[in-house]
C-alpha cells in the first residue's frame, strides 16, 4: 500500500484513523520518553481496575448525582427562559445582556465566589454545573422560537387560538430541532462544569480522584478515569441525538 492509499484509508474510516493514533500513542509511551503518555495498553488495565474499586463508584455516584440535577435544572430553567425570550422583546432585552455575558465569561474564576454562599459540597458543584451549561440552551432554544415561521402562528390565530395554545402547539414543536441542540450542547459543558465544580470547589467525587492520582503520579488511572468520563459525555450526547433525529421533521414544516 502506498503512501497515497494509505492517507485516503486514513481519510475515509475515523476506525483507521483511531488505530492509527492509538499505535503511536502505545509506542511512545513504550519507548518512555513522556511519563505523562503511559503505555495504553496499561491505561486499559488501569481503566478495568477502576471499576473493582469502591472509591471510584462512591465517586461516580457523587458525579453522576450533582451532574444529573445540574443539568436538570439548566434544561427545566433554560427552556422557559429561552421562550420567553424569544417571544417578548422586552424580554430579550433585559436578559440578553447577562445571558451573553455568561455564555463568554471566565465561569471558572466565577467559582470561588460560590462557596460562601452555599458553602463546600454538591450544592455548589450543582450550581457550577448549572452555570456551565445553562446558557447554551437558553440561546438555542431563543433561536429556535424566533426562527419559527409566522405563517404557522397566523395560521393558529385564524383558527382561533389563545396566546397560550399557540405557544404549546405552534411554537415549541416548531422549535424542539434547536432546543434539542441546545440541550446536546449543555451536556458537554455540564460535564466541564462538574469536573472542574469537584477539582476547584471541594475535591470530591471524580475531581477528587483526578487530584489523587495527579497528586502520586498514577497516571494509567487517570487516563483511565478520563476514558471514563469521555464514554458518559459521548452516551449521554448520543442519546439525545437519537431523539434529535425522532423530531427532525419538525424542522422540515418550518
């Protein structure tokens, strides 16, 4: 094969391509020249081990808890305001500002200033979490109430519809495309937020672990515990794809 066939193999299949970077990560981290890139091979041992030990469950528990309500709160919250915004001006113009200004501020520097309020534990990792990932879901589901057409709402008017119906019936359907993009978008930054909520905030849960093994050096495991929390990012998001993918043909009546 040459170097040409090769490269569009490589092009073609992401598999390959994974391969590829795989082997290259196992030989460097044979020959020892980074002590950051331990061999993968022991990354995968390490990985496996995980799951035998009790401390790495209390802290999936933990995690997967403050993950779980962070983000709940931010899809339960972020919808309505969404809406709200985007079917009053007034509305748009008194929050857009401060959801603009959080969606690029530094949320980690904003941290700190939280646990003097809700002192050092889940309730401050939850409202980390809620600050990671709220913005994203009120902008899209904004986007996806003013990019509804105003023919389908003059239509709901002429058949008599109240304010209230047109927005269950008429807008929100017509807008699920863009809040469900919004929601796929928050799990990333929700899982950003609780990890660096536990790494900033308390040491507890999965940043607990991250900060142990960091701290003695035992770097398969974290590499591990990374595997870890890639796999829940990635099952989470491909989730709410498959139900992206149910409501697709509202986007196509639009």
């Amino acid at each position: 094969m040459n170097f040409f066939s090769f490269s569009r193999l490589m092009r073609r299949s992401p598999f390959w391509s994974l391969i590829f970077w795989a082997a290259v990560w196992e030989l460097v981290g044979q020959m020892g020249w980074m002590t950051l890139l331990p061999p993968l091979t022991d990354i995968w041992f390490a990985f496996a081990e995980l799951f035998k030990q009790t401390a790495f469950w209390d802290a999936f528990a933990m995690t997967a808890r403050t993950f779980g309500i962070g983000l709940g709160l931010s899809i339960a919250v972020g919808i309505p305001v969404g809406i709200l915004m985007g079917i009053s001006n007034r509305a748009d113009k008194i929050l857009s500002l401060w959801v603009n200004l959080f969606l690029s501020a530094p949320i980690t520097a904003v941290i700190p200033a939280l646990m003097p309020i809700l002192g050092i534990g889940d309730a401050t990792v939850i409202a980390t979490v809620i600050l990671f990932s709220i913005w994203v879901v009120i902008i899209d589901t904004q986007a996806g109430v003013t990019h509804v057409k105003d023919s389908l709402v003059e239509m709901g008017r002429i058949f008599g519809c109240s304010r209230w119906k047109i927005i269950f019936w008429i807008i929100i359907p017509s807008a699920l495309p863009e809040i469900f993009t919004g929601i796929r978008l928050s799990v990333v930054r929700a899982v950003k937020g609780v990890i660096v909520g536990q790494i900033v905030i308390a040491l507890i849960g999965f940043g607990g672990l991250f900060n142990t093994y960091l701290s003695y050096f035992l770097m398969e495991r974290f590499w591990g515990l990374i595997i870890v929390v890639f796999i829940m990012s990635f099952t989470i998001i491909g989730l709410v794809e498959m139900l992206e993918r149910r409501i697709a043909f509202y986007a196509k009546t639009r």
